[in-house]
C-alpha cells in the first residue's frame, strides 16, 4: 500500500490541485489528510467537497473544530478567527456535520496519525522542538507517528541514546531501533523554505518515505484571495522566485473591446464603462506594488544619517524579490553559524546564491569572489565613492528558544579604502494576525582593535540581545567607500544562555 500524507490545506484551491495531480502521477493508493481543511483561505467549500469526495481519511485540525463548533474560535488570532466566521457562512449543515463526525486520531497496520501531538490530540498542541516530540512517543506504540499543525516539514527521530534531534525534509527508509514523528508540511499555507506546497508518501511495503514538494499557480490563489475580497496572505509575499518568469515585453490587451452598444449601456447603468474601470484599477493596483516595492526593499536608510552613510539611492537590487527565508532551527551543532555561505561564484546574471545585493552605480561598481586562508572571500570594489548593501534572507528562529546572538566579522580595506563599512543586524516581530513588522535595527561600525575605521584589517564581534518577541533576524552589510573591500565570512552563532542563578553557584564553590 503507497499512502499519501497530506495536511494543512487551508481552503487553497489552487495549491490543492497542484497537489492531487502530483499524488495521481506518483500513483498513491490512498490519501490521509492530517486536519486543517478549512481555515484561511479564500476556497473552503470546493476543497471540502474535494477532501471529501477523494481523500480516504481525515482527523480533525483545530480549524476545523472552530468551524464546526467543537472548539471556541474566541482562541484564534484576528486572522484565523475572521476566516473561521467567514467559511461557517459559506458551507452548509451537511458540511459542518462532516467535519463534527472527524475523528481526533486514526491508525493503520503500521502507523497512527493525529493534527497536533497525541499526549492530548483534543488540545491540537504544537511539536517544534525535538523535546515537544517525547510526549507523543511515550503514549504510542507504533514505529511511525504523522502530524500536522506546525506548517514546518520535517522528521523527529529517536533512538537508542534516548535524545530527539530533528532532521530536514528528506527521502529516507525506517531503521529498527528508531522511532519517527514525520510533519509533511502543509499544502495550502508554507510558511517555510521556498514556500511550496509539501506533502509526502508512504510506502508500507519497503518502508520508504519521500517528501513531494511542489510550486503551485500563485496567481489564480491570488485571483481566489481578491475575489473573496480578502488581501495576500503573510506568506505569500516571500513566495519562491522560481514560480515566476520575468516579463520580456510590456503587457498588452489583445481582446477585441466592447462593442459600441454595450458600452453605451455601461455608461448609463453605471457612470462608467468597463474597460475604463479596469483600467483604473489596473493602474492602481501597479502603483500600490511599485510603492511596496520600493518601501520594503532596503529600506531602513535613516537609521545610519547620523554615521556618515551616503544617501544616495540605491539605484538596482539582485534579485529584485525578497529570498526565501532560512530555518534557523536546529541549532545542531551548537555553534551553527545561521547566515549562508559566500557565493564561490558570482552567477552570469549578477546573483549571488544565498544573498541579494543593492548598489548605487553598477558602471563604477564591480563584485569578486577570492580565497583566504581556503576560505571564500567576497571582493567589492569601488572605483569612486559609491554605496552598497548585501543582506541575507529572513531567518526564522522559531522553535530556537534563542535569547542572544552573537555576530563575528572580518573585513580587509585595500587601494586606498576610503569610506566606512557598517554590521547590521534587523530582527522582526512576528504579529497575532500573522504579519510581520520591524524591530530594533542593531548597527555596528567595523574598525580596527584600536578604534580606527581606516585600519587595512578590522575585525567585529559583539553580543547582541534579542527581544522576547523576536521572530526572525537578517544579517545586512551597509557600506559606502571608494576603494576595495573584502569580506571574509561572517558568523551570526547563538550565545550560551546562562541561568541567572550562574553567579551565585560560582561564588558559592
């Protein structure tokens, strides 16, 4: 038997689609849904009826007990509570008796399924870390556990050293002598990786587990999203980039236009005529995402007036789009450095992988990758004065419990530097409604160890204490020089947290 695990559709339709279709090539044999049909979204009637027609089990998600009433939406954020009372009124008696009638776990011949943990599937709890993992273990049997709840793929395994680890999305077979609590991501609401829709399957008879991750068509769910009069989703504005092709020509109507008669109606039942108020809309709908664009993209430059940064603009940004955002969990080893790699190797388009750059003057700007001490080295130079930023993605510290980082850095100054190179850390708050705003920009001038900012090789470390409200942070460097700068691979590592009892036990041996 070839079982498909799905969860977290979340009334996406279109996602769903993608989904199935995938499911039928891959020639499952059945389908199991984890929970949270409902919830979100802009689709919850047709995915419903879909789930139901097609998926031969589902439990029950904490979306769908608030929707049909077995549990109190009064506990949701702003966000998820609106969609619950805005799907009730959409679907039907038959379809809130449905979802009543959806069990809390389900089992097989080899593996048992629930939405969030099984120490108290009716309290939908969430497993992030690996320690949230030991209470399902200890109240189960089976070899192989699925839930849902958390949107993050991935596997939590335990073996004979009795310690939970996690590991990332990854096609494996059962071992003897392990256990597995596997979370197959979610279908129709990512909020991790490149934000695709994810799912996996099982095979019972070699006991090999695959994980399916799949682009889906993000513009018929925005389509879906504005019919229901509803904005973008948080998530869906860090979509991954490789669902998009880049316009080569500029968009042109190639539809034959009203005829004259029936534009003549439109003008007298409405004021207006059809074409006209597309039009307008269209054009507002441009110049709300060009301002966006240009609000959101490096955008925190006043912060540096008073250290002497140019404010020239930044004219050009590679890629022009928000990166997928990185996990920063686990933190295994413990001194995981959390940013990317320095490209090798500078891409024939000007990116570079793993980090987006913004500069002033491409013509009097150049980049070059090198190596020191067999390590990758980041060479930019400057042929006059001139402003550049590089910047990580968003890293997500969820599941991190972190109360401090720690951020190392090298940089050398050749040809006459002239200029001064600033370290920033930006952190985030992640809002009840599923938004995320800006928080406390942390912003360190790189010098020498005496002070001097002119030094042929400065160095940075400092500790930097995160609010208990921090969801994710991103590494940026600002700098405005003439000359070369090389940048030698940054850490951004987590700090010991030490009890605050520390001290005393100390004094007291």
């Amino acid at each position: 038997m070839r079982y498909a695990i799905v969860s977290d559709i979340h009334a996406n339709f279109a996602a769903w689609k993608t989904v199935l279709t995938d499911i039928a090539d891959m020639k499952a044999d059945k389908i199991i849904c984890l929970g949270d049909v409902v919830g979100y979204g802009p689709n919850p009637v047709e995915v419903l009826e879909s789930v139901y027609r097609i998926v031969e089990n589902t439990v029950m998600g904490n979306h769908d007990a608030a929707l049909c009433g077995v549990t109190d939406p009064n506990t949701f954020s702003p966000r998820a509570k609106a969609a619950v009372l805005r799907h009730r009124e959409q679907i039907s008696q038959a379809g809130l008796a449905w979802l009543r009638s959806l069990p809390k776990e389900i089992s097989t011949s080899c593996f048992r399924c629930t939405h969030g943990d099984f120490s108290a599937p009716a309290e939908f709890r969430y497993i992030i870390s690996p320690e949230e993992a030991l209470p399902s273990w200890a109240v189960t049997q089976e070899q192989l556990l699925f839930v849902g709840h958390s949107h993050l793929p991935g596997i939590y395994v335990i073996g004979s050293s009795g310690v939970p680890h996690f590991v990332e999305p990854c096609d494996f077979e059962l071992e003897n002598g392990k256990r597995y609590i596997v979370n197959p991501g979610s279908v129709g609401y990512p909020r991790a990786g490149d934000f695709r829709s994810s799912y996996c399957l099982f095979d019972e008879s070699t006991k090999a587990l695959t994980f399916r991750q799949l682009p889906f068509d993000c513009e018929e769910y925005r389509k879906s999203l504005k019919a229901a009069g509803l904005g973008d989703d948080p998530w869906l504005k860090n979509e991954a980039p490789q669902q998009h092709l880049p316009w080569l020509r500029e968009q042109l109507s190639f539809g034959e236009p009203p005829p004259v008669a029936q534009h003549a109606q439109d003008l007298r039942e409405h004021g207006h005529a059809n074409v006209g108020q597309k039009s307008k809309q269209s054009l507002l709908v441009s110049v709300a995402l060009v301002s966006a664009i240009a609000a959101l993209a490096f955008g925190a430059y006043a912060i540096h007036a008073h250290h002497g940064i140019s404010e020239a603009p930044l004219a050009i940004t590679v890629p022009n789009y928000e990166l997928p955002s990185l996990n920063a969990y686990p933190l295994v080893p413990e001194e995981k450095n959390l940013l990317p790699e320095l490209p090798t190797v500078i891409n024939s388009d000007g990116r570079m992988p793993g980090w987006r750059y913004a500069f002033e003057d491409r013509t009097r700007q150049s980049f070059h990758t090198g190596l020191r001490d067999g390590a990758t080295t980041l060479l930019i130079r400057n042929k006059e004065t001139g402003r550049i930023q590089l910047e990580t993605p968003l890293i997500n510290l969820a599941g991190t419990q972190l109360h401090a980082l720690r951020l190392r850095g090298r940089v050398g100054k050749q040809d006459a530097f002239d200029g001064t190179v600033f370290y920033q850390l930006v952190t985030y708050v992640l809002q009840p409604d599923d938004t995320i705003t800006l928080g406390p920009t942390y912003s360190f001038e790189v010098r020498d160890a005496k002070g001097k900012a002119s030094a042929p090789t400065a160095l940075l470390t400092r500790k930097i204490e995160l609010g208990k409200r921090t969801s994710y942070v991103r590494f940026r460097i600002d700098a405005s020089f003439k000359g070369t700068l090389e940048i030698q691979q940054t850490l951004l590592t987590a700090e010991p947290h030490k009890p605050a009892n520390a001290k005393a036990t100390k004094s007291a041996k």
